[in-house]
C-alpha cells in the first residue's frame, strides 16, 4: 500500500510518499510522475519520511525518473530518508547518485533551471507566456526554393525535375530522398525534413517507415523533387508556454510573426505534443502515377483520399515533435514562392514526431537541445503538418532569410 500527494509550492514539486515502494505500487507512482513533468514541473523533492519499505523495483523507478529528468533539464532530492531506507539505496550502489537532505535549506538547486541573462526577455499575450532571447548583430541567412511544385499538383514529375543538394542547406521540408542513382531512389520519396543538414524522409511506399540520413563530413546526394531550404544563425529563441491546457501551432506562428518585421523568415522548433493533425502523400508523383484525367489535381475530392493518408482525428500525444517552417506575410510580394505554401495558410511545415519523452526548456540550450531529440531519439514519423496540431510548450529558433 503506498499513499502519494503532490503538491506545488512556487516551481518545485514536493511528492510525499507513505507507505511501501515496490512492484505492487511503483507502475502507479512512476506514471503519476511522468503525467507530473508532462505538466511541465521539472524540480522535485521527494519526502520519503513516511516511506517504511523500497525494492529493487522502487529504486529503479527513482533512476527512471532521474534520467527523464536529465534529459529535461530538471533535477530531484530526497526529504527526511529513514536510515533504514537510505541503506537499501547503499546496498543497491545508488547513495551518491541521488541528493539526500534532512531539511529543505539542505538542498543546493535553485528554484528555476533556466540561467539568468541579460538578453532574454518575457512578455505574455492573451494565449501565451513568452522568453524571447535576443541574439544581436546576425547577419541574414540564406533561403533556396528547391525544384518546382507546379508538377506535384497534377503528379507530373519526371527524372529531369530531381534536384540535389548539399550540406550548404542546415534546415528545410518538402518531398526528398537521399541516393545516387535515379532507378535505386525513384521510387522512394515521401515528405521529408532537413534538420542540422540530417534528412529525415517517410517513403510513399506500401508499409512505410521514417529513413534518416545523420550528416557527417561526407555529403551524401539529398535528392528532392521540390522543397525549401534555409540556412543561417538565429536571431531570436523563442519559449513559449500556452496559459491554457493547449494551444495550436498556427497561433503561436501568428504570434510571432507580430514579432518579427520580415515579410519571410525560417522557423526551427521543438515541442511536447498535445495531439498533432498531419498528412502524407501516398503516392511518388512522377508521370506514370497521373490520376486518369491528367487535368486532375491530386488534390481534388475525388482523388485525395488515394494520394494522402489524412487522420480522422489528432494523434501522437505527449511525444517529442522536431519541426521547420517558412512562414510568408504577403504572398503577393514574392510570387515565386507563391505555390509553396498550402491554400488559405501563411506557412508550411513539416515534422518528425519521436518516442515519447521530455524536451529541456532552458532557452539557453535550444540548440543543443534540438541536436540531442533529431540525433538520439527515434523517429516515428515525418509528414506535413497542420497548424491545429497541439502543444503546450515550445522552443523555436529563428532565421530571417535574404530572399533573392
């Protein structure tokens, strides 16, 4: 029998437990934290002054939680451990791994996990609170318009349309592969992300799973049939906390793009997904796979439902999201970009979802952040995403682009 209350005080998370700690009760206690750090609490003491019994299965949730913890920034300690209970944590070679305190002035982490700097600033709008981290004197980076898109509405690629692309693009979405010859890869595009020059791609083929290049020293050939790529330093870091239990992508892109005087500019994102709408081409558009009217657009009612997987309800909740985005102000003012962007948005954008798991909300670490999610976790997915996809918090990087 194990009793547990949570209760916040300021931004840490005091746990009193009561009771056994075993394999009975500790599948409950670990899911009741990991629903508490999915709430966003990141500093925890547990106090174990009640506690008159820990397995080997309890100690292994407290690692568990540890190491979830690592991985987001956020940190633990253990209140009023009898000694009877701190000599299983000593049998079990784990005492110097944890923070044991007698009292609550004992403890050596502050109340917050992000560092202080003089270039980050927070403000609140009427859905979110911001931290917005000012990095002054970039320079515009660079922005491409890869292939065309005028033949993927009538499916009408061919060999001649493939563009190549190096490690000179960090970041950019569209429909890609990676190969050398045209007959190997053909037959395996899908929407894909580029992300730190790594190529994330789900084939349109029967049976998918997500393909991934890691970039190294050696380019290898990424091949796209149309896409957009961007490369630069970003001139702001933006953390975003939705005030409700939710919010949606497309208003939190709305939000910043108030921020920000550029008619264009690039967007690097991680989140905790709250539930994401997207949607994936079927089908690889080359020639051969028009629909049987070649005036029609795959797009059109009859067609859609054959050449996009499209959810019927939001998925892939409380999983880590990897993302880029180019967001336009005004269309009109580069018509070239025009066909880029879906009907009716400002943006486009696509994403890798990943496993479930916890992402460090110290503005300060964004990107190493986004390096540990795209190069250590697993990839799930990769598809087109829509801006009713939810979250609760958010990091972004942004790139103002020279547009020629």
């Amino acid at each position: 029998m194990l009793d547990y209350l949570f209760k916040q005080e300021e931004s840490t998370t005091f746990v009193y437990l009561k009771g056994r700690i075993d394999g009975i009760t500790s599948p409950e206690l670990q899911s009741a934290f990991s629903k508490s750090i999915l709430e966003g609490n990141r500093l925890f003491v547990l106090d174990l002054a009640e506690v008159n019994y820990v397995s080997s299965v309890g100690i292994r949730v407290f690692m568990s939680l540890r190491k979830e913890l690592d991985s987001a920034g956020g940190k633990m300690a253990f209140l009023g451990v009898t000694p009877s209970i701190k000599e299983i944590f000593k049998i079990s070679g784990f005492l110097r791994i944890f923070q044991f305190v007698n009292d609550i002035s004992e403890l050596n982490f502050t109340a917050g996990t992000a560092k202080s700097v003089s270039n980050v600033i927070e403000k609140e709008s009427n859905e979110f609170k911001f931290k917005i981290k000012e990095n002054p004197n970039v320079t515009k980076g660079t922005f491409s318009a890869i292939g065309k898109m005028e033949p993927f509405l009538t499916s009408d690629y061919s060999d001649s349309d493939v563009v190549k692309i190096g490690n000179n693009i960090e970041f950019g979405l569209g429909l890609a592969t990676a190969g050398d010859n045209f007959n190997d890869f053909n037959k395996f595009f899908g929407d894909s992300l580029l992300i730190n020059n790594n190529l994330f791609w789900y084939p349109a083929v029967k049976n998918p799973t997500v393909d991934y290049m890691i970039s190294s020293e050696n380019s290898f050939n990424k091949q796209f049939l149309n896409g957009m790529g961007f490369s630069g330093k970003f001139s702001k870091i933006i953390f975003a906390e939705s005030k409700n239990e939710s919010s949606e992508i497309g208003n939190f892109f709305s939000e910043i793009a108030s921020m920000i005087d550029s008619t264009v500019f690039c967007i690097v994102m991680i989140f905790e997904s709250k539930g994401l709408w997207g949607m994936n081409i079927k089908k690889v558009p080359f020639g051969e796979n028009k629909p049987q009217n070649n005036n029609d657009d795959i797009f059109d009612e009859k067609n859609f439902a054959e050449w996009f997987n499209f959810p019927m309800e939001p998925e892939w909740n409380h999983h880590l999201v990897a993302g880029a985005a180019v967001y336009n102000k005004t269309k009109s003012q580069y018509p070239k970009l025009k066909n880029f962007f879906p009907n009716n948005t400002n943006f486009h954008t696509h994403c890798v979802v990943y496993e479930r798991g916890f992402m460090n909300n110290d503005i300060n670490l964004f990107e190493k952040e986004v390096n540990r999610i795209t190069t250590e976790l697993n990839p799930l997915r990769v598809f087109h995403l829509l801006g009713n996809s939810s979250f609760k918090k958010v990091m972004a990087g942004i790139i103002i682009p020279e547009i020629k």
